[in-house]
C-alpha cells in the first residue's frame, strides 16, 4: 500500500504549499539520497497463498514528492512473527511456518514528517489442506441390523496447524493424535456423510461418500444366483367389516350393492332357487299324502357373519319363507286339497372353518356345527282341516316340509358358504404364482425377474380380522454381481401397519419392493459402459466411461417436508472417466420421489421425471478434471436417468390378486354376471414397514 496521506499532510504543513497537484508519474527517477515522500511494498510471485520452504522476495517501490521512483533507495525488512521466515538478505525470506505473516519494508531515509516510511504486505503461509483420511465406514457399506442405533465414523487428521473436523456438520472431538470417532442417528436408506478437515485458512480436505442403513436385511442370493425369499411380501386383511360391517343390504337399491360378505349371503338368500332345491313332488305317498311346491318366496333375511379363531361363523334368520303347494291329503277317508301353500320362519348357524397348511398346501374350507330349525309354520291351504292337520307337532305333513326345508337349506345353499371363501382366498394364492417379468433396454442388461408367490398360511383373531401373509420370491437367472451383500434393506414396523377396522387391506412389505430392486441390481444393471452418455464433444476426448453402483437402489418412506408417498435412491453410483491420460473417479447419488397407484388391477410405480443428483470427486489424477459437476449433473438427469426411471418402474409393476366368489347361478339364477370388485377407500399410504391400500369390496349384478 502507498504511504501518501501522511507524507503530504506533514509536506503541506512545512511547505505551505496549497497549489501542488498530484504527479502524473514525474520525470526520469531520481537519485537514492533524493528525500523519500512514498513506499509500496509487493511480493514476488504474487499469489493467493504461500507454501512453508517457499522463497520470496520483496521488492519496495520509493518515490519522491513528484510521484518520481527513487532509484536504489536503501529499504530494511522486517517480519512478524519474527520466526515466520528467515531473511536471506536484500529482501529474499525462506517461509517456514504457516498463518498469516507480515512483511514490513521502510526507507533508511526520513520521510516529511521526520520518521522513516514504511508499508507492509499480509500474506498466508500454508502446507496445503490437511491430510483427512476415512477409516470407517467404507463407499456403500450396508450397516445396521443387530441392535445397531449410530452410523460410527472414524479416522484420523494430519496438519501442521490446529485443525477441526466435521462430520454433516457437526465438530467431532480429535485426541492428540489426531484420530476422531464421531457418532450420526442414521436414517433408513441412503445416509451421505461429507466428513471436512479444516485449518482455517486453506481449503479444506473433504471425503464423501454413500452409506446404507437397514433395520435389518434379507439374504438375496441362493447359490450363486440373485434371489430373495419373503416369507410376507404381501399380506391380504380381510377385517371383521369385510364380512359383516352391520349395516343391513339396501335392497331397494338400483342396482343392488353389496359391500360385505354377509351382504352377498344375503342377496344370494334372496334370490335363491329353493324351489330348485326341493324334490318335486316334495312328498309323494299316494294315495295317502302327495304335496307339490310350486313357488318359493323369501323375505325379511337378516344375515350375520363373524370372523372367528380359525374361521367364520354364521348366523342367518328368514323371516318370510312364503310355499305355494298343489297336492292332497287323504284324513279319515276324505281327500283334503293342499293347494295354497304356507308360511314358514327359520334360522341357521354353522362353524366354517378355513386354513392353509402352507405355502404348497390347499385352502381347505369346511361346515360344521350346522344347526338349522324350523322356528314357525302356518298353512294357508284351500281346505282349513288341512290348516288344522299341520299344526299337529307329531303330524307327518309338519315333520315333512321340517325335514325337507333343513335339507334344501343345509344342502346346496350352505355349501356355498365355503366355496365363496375358498373361491376369494385361492384367487390370491394363485395371483403372482410363476410370473415373470422382461426389462430391457438400451443401456442396461436385459433382465428376467422371475416371482413366484403363495399363501403362506391363514391367521384370524375374533371379530378382527383374517389375514393371509403371501410368501414371495423374486430372482432372476444371472450370476449375482454383488455376492458379498448383506442383502435387501429391510424396515421393522414399530407397531401394526394394518387396521382390524378397515374392511380390506393389501399390505405391500417396503422389503419387497427393496428386494425387486435388490435383485436388478445384483443383476448387473448398474453395471454399464457409460459412452453412450456423453455428448459428441466429449467421446473424443474422453478414453473410457464405466458407471459402477456399490449400493443397491433403496425405496424409502418419504421424510420430513418431502411431499410423495416413497423415495427412491440410487446411492454411491459411481463414474470413471478416463482421458488423456489422467482418471477420474466422481461419487453420484440420484434421489427421485415415487408414488404407487392401482391400475388395471397392478401396483405401479411413478418416479418423478427429473431427479436431485449429487456429484462429487472421489479421487482424480488430472488437476483439472475432463468434465465438471455441473454439467455431469446435467448428463446424468438427461441421458442417465429416463432409462433408470423406464428399468425400475418396469421392475415394480405388481399385478394385484382379485377376490372372486365363483358362480352363484347355480343356487340363484337371478344372480348371473355377479362380480365384486376393490374400491380404494382412500389414497394409498406408507404405515411403519408396509405400503397400505386400503379398500372396500364392492359387489353388484349387471
């Protein structure tokens, strides 16, 4: 900097001079006795900073009061701290230490004032960014699991200055060594650590990297094959309100719509062929007895059906059973006519019991406990003796149509009971059993995913819920590329995911979702020649491409403001560039939300169209590497991940299983074309471990 301000005040107020104006650089330089008026002081080389053994020189600038250099005018140099650098002698220092030091220069010649003239220059003595090295955790390592609760970071630093380090931003303690341990809460799914050693004056020394953190996970190979086995990949509630919420059918209804089991019992007892189920004629013991059915009318039906431990129990009440009947009566020699017909009341309670063995087992349904009664019959034959006659308990017409009306109704129509479960049930059994699924394209390996899924077993609690866990498989016929793996992130529920109050619930595990994903990349599909990315003036100049993923794509549950239900994360990916001559390694993360939704019967994922990405060096030979964050960033977005995003979401397209009740036609006509169907209740959402479609089963004739 230039002394002038004091040097002209002091030279004014001796001169009296007010009428000098400033030099325009003056004439040729003056002599070195010529009296100094300014100093400015410089280093040589000029830089931003100054490694310790560096030589510098000093190099001093003296004028005269016309703005004049003074040639040779004797300058002394002096430097704080004093042990900062050592003087070689006409200005030439050694630095030996790092931090700020101060060069003074001032004239052996007394200025205006009387004193010497000096200026100084401030510049930064550092060894270079502190030696950071990351001991633990390693680039993609899967942690957590066994009682883990912290993500354990160690390593040490080296720096001839004191020097803080920072693990996501919080200061980790260092010992005299150096070395540092620092403990992080960890999330599930990808965790970035950025760890950064810090002297305060240079740039700091930074490693990052990609971890995973798993409640636990789930073996994902089975030889040398990728494969993962899931004793509950999906699990299908059907709640106490799936069979019978207790509202009544609406009959007056147009169409009619059935939204419980004990619903379509009830259509079904309403539209029920009895007649059909009655031999024709009902009694036939001419001359004596011979009695027709001609119609059948059912009314006031109350049906009431409760999921039980190790199955269902059902109660039914008809209250208007209304028989047309044509026959005779023979009674102390006179024929009596029985045409009209009667009015009966009955009731019913039957124990069915359904269970699965397991995985290769049936579904095996069965009644028991069956109790039918008769509760009230009145006739309303043409002749009142015959009215008379059926009153009589011990008559033979009563202990007939009792007999006759608990076969018809024990027979064909209760039967119908298990083979309506049995029907519901084996429809998921059979839903994702040998199914296989083709991904192809461009740029990543073709992969078969192969599932196999069944019906695990049968858990019911009273009047909560039947539930049927759906053991799942998923692999595919490629050598696994990642046979060290620990396996398939998995999450552990806190608490139940599903509701015993909600009528239909289809519990997707997150586990298998991770485990799809898991499976594709074991596969190989992160494994890529990465060329193909690259714009046209890059692939000339650069060597070779290879993309790598060390961690596995995880589905998380969304976190703290994010707005989609899932995201999906593709963690310590990583890129090596090679050109001329010089490689360099970057470390990416792809972050992008993720919804499910029901089409066409399937669960499919969406990913967002445009991803967050993270770049980041991770070690390069090139001081100056072929291709900058931003704009692989942008590669990445635009080239990298439409194709990610068309491989993925074709992995986890899940075909749902439908419940079903077969046909009823054969016990009620009326009744063809009945099918049920799943009505979403509400969006789906992501409870403790499990994606949760919550539904209702909905049923109506066309």
């Amino acid at each position: 900097m230039r002394v002038f301000l004091s040097a002209l005040l002091a030279f004014g107020l001796a001169c009296g001079d007010d009428s000098m104006a400033p030099s325009d650089g003056g004439p040729d330089a003056r002599p070195p006795d010529t009296p100094p008026f300014g100093i400015e002081v410089r280093v040589s080389p000029p830089r931003e900073s100054y490694r310790t053994d560096q030589t510098i020189r000093m190099v001093a600038e003296v004028t005269d009061v016309d703005g004049a250099l003074i040639e040779g005018a004797a300058v002394t140099w002096s430097v704080e701290p004093a042990s900062a650098a050592t003087a070689l002698g006409d200005g030439v220092f050694t630095l030996i230490e790092e931090g700020f030091v101060e060069l003074t220069g001032c004239t052996s010649a007394a200025g205006p004032d009387g004193e010497p003239l000096c200026d100084f220059s401030r510049i930064l003595v550092d060894s270079g960014a502190p030696n950071l090295e990351v001991s633990s955790p390693t680039p993609g390592e899967e942690l957590g699991g066994e009682g883990a609760t912290e993500i354990v970071v160690t390593g040490s630093v080296a720096d001839t200055r004191d020097v803080q380090v920072f693990v996501n931003g919080e200061l980790a303690s260092l010992d005299e060594m150096g070395s540092f341990t620092h403990r992080l809460t960890p999330l599930f799914g990808a965790n970035h650590l950025e760890v950064v050693a810090s002297d305060g004056l240079t740039e700091s020394s930074r490693v990052e990297m990609d971890v995973l953190w798993a409640d636990g996970y789930v073996p994902a190979t089975n030889g040398d094959r990728p494969e993962i086995a899931l004793p509950e990949g999906l699990v299908l509630q059907l709640g106490q309100p799936f069979f019978d919420d207790g509202s009544p059918l609406d009959t007056t209804a147009d169409p009619v719509r059935t939204e419980d089991l004990a619903d379509v019992f009830e259509l079904v007892l309403r539209h029920v062929d009895f007649r059909g189920l009655l031999p024709d004629p009902l009694v036939d013991s001419a001359p004596t007895l011979l009695l027709r059915v001609t119609e059948v009318r059912t009314g006031d039906v109350n049906v009431q059906l409760d999921v039980v431990d190790g199955g269902v129990e059902l109660f039914v009440r008809i209250g208007s059973l209304a028989v047309d009947t044509a026959g005779s009566l023979e009674f102390e020699g006179a024929m009596l006519d029985l045409g009209g017909g009667l009015d009966a009341s009955l009731s019913a309670f039957a124990r069915v019991d359904v269970s699965k063995a397991g995985p290769d087992a049936p579904i095996e349904s069965r009644v028991r406990d069956l109790q039918v009664a008769v509760e009230d019959i009145e006739g309303r034959f043409t002749a009142p003796e015959a009215n008379a006659i059926l009153q009589l308990a011990e008559g033979l017409l009563r202990s007939t149509l009792e007999t006759e009306l608990q076969a018809a109704f024990s027979g064909s129509l209760l039967d119908a009971i298990p083979a309506v479960l049995t029907d519901a049930l084996g429809s998921l059994d059979t839903a994702l059993q040998g199914q296989s699924v083709a991904i192809d394209t461009p740029l990543f390996p073709a992969v078969t995913l192969q599932l196999d899924g069944r019906l695990a077993g049968l858990d019911s609690r009273y009047r909560r819920y039947l539930r049927a866990p759906l053991q799942l498989t998923v692999g595919t016929d490629q050598r696994a590329t990642h046979p060290d793996s620990r396996g398939a992130a998995n999450l552990v529920a806190a608490a139940d995911p599903l509701f015993a109050t909600s009528p239909v619930q289809l519990g997707v595990k997150v586990a298998l979702l991770n485990g799809l994903l898991h499976t594709l990349w074991n596969s190989g599909l992160l494994e890529i020649d990465a060329s193909a990315l690259l714009p046209e003036d890059l692939a000339g100049a650069i060597m070779s491409a290879r993309l790598s993923g060390r961690m596995p794509p995880v589905i998380r549950p969304a976190r703290g403001a994010e707005t989609d239900d899932l995201v999906l994360v593709v963690g310590q990916a990583e890129l090596t560039l090679e050109a001329l001559g010089a490689t360099t390694l970057f470390g990416i993360t792809l972050e992008a939300g993720a919804s499910i939704d029901m089409v066409d019967g399937s669960l499919s994922l969406t990913l967002a169209e445009e991803p967050f990405v993270r770049v980041w060096i991770i070690e390069s030979s090139a001081a100056r590497p072929p291709i900058d964050d931003a704009t692989l960033a942008a590669l990445l977005t635009t080239e990298l991940w439409p194709q990610l995003r068309a491989a993925i979401a074709g992995g986890l397209d899940l075909q749902l299983p439908t419940l079903s009740v077969g046909d009823l036609t054969s016990i009620a006509p009326d009744l063809d074309g009945f099918a049920l169907n799943l009505e979403l209740r509400q969006p789906l959402d992501v409870r403790e471990d499990s994606l949760v479609l919550d539904a209702l089963l909905v049923g109506s004739v066309p």
